[in-house]
C-alpha cells in the first residue's frame, strides 16, 4: 500500500506480473505498465497521470477514486474493472475491453472509447 515514501514515477513495470498487488495510494506518475499482468490489482487513490496500460490484463483492476488524467488503456482487458469517482479525463480506451466496469461518478471528459 501508499504512504510516505511510495513512489514508481516514470516506472517500467511493463511485462511483470503483477496480478493481486496493492498500489493504494502510490504516485504512479507516467509510469509504463504496458502488458502487465493486473488482474485483481489495486490502484485506489493512485496519483496515474500520463501512465500508460497499453494491453495490460487488469480484469477486476479497482482503480476506485484514482486520478488518471491523460493514462493509455487502448488494447486493455478492463472487464469488471472499477473506476468509480476515477478522474480519467483525456485517456484512451480504444480497443480496450470494458463490460462489466464500473465509471459511476467517474470523470470521462475528453477520453477516447473508439
């Protein structure tokens, strides 16, 4: 989990298998965790801005009250994945998979579904 200290900005976690990890409350910053295995993982009030997720398997992935302005999820398996109260302005979710997730509440504008 966070706290003082906790800090993975400009990270390369990309290809890791990182499946049930709790980030709670870590800067993740424009970090790249692109095809990284997530599934179950918790990014709950993580600071994403600009992070990238590019093909990452976050099935059940609970980024609950997360801010990730500008983050990159094209090509992502998201199902049931929890954005709620997430500000995910200006990111991509082209071709990500997304059925079941949960963006109640959540900041969308200017993001990318394509």
């Amino acid at each position: 989990g966070g706290g003082p200290c906790q800090d993975l900005i400009n990270a390369d976690l990309s290809g890791r298998n990182l499946e049930g990890v709790d980030f709670t409350g870590v800067n993740m910053d424009c970090a790249n965790l692109d095809r990284t295995r997530l599934k179950g993982a918790k990014f709950v009030g993580v600071s994403g801005d600009g992070a990238t997720f590019r093909s990452a398997d976050a099935l059940g992935v609970d980024f609950l009250e997360a801010a990730l302005v500008g983050a990159d999820f094209r090509g992502a398996d998201l199902r049931n994945a929890i954005f709620e109260a997430a500000v995910v302005e200006s990111s991509s979710f082209a071709s990500a998979k997304l059925a079941g997730s949960n963006f109640n509440e959540a900041v969308l504008s200017g993001s990318d579904f394509r």
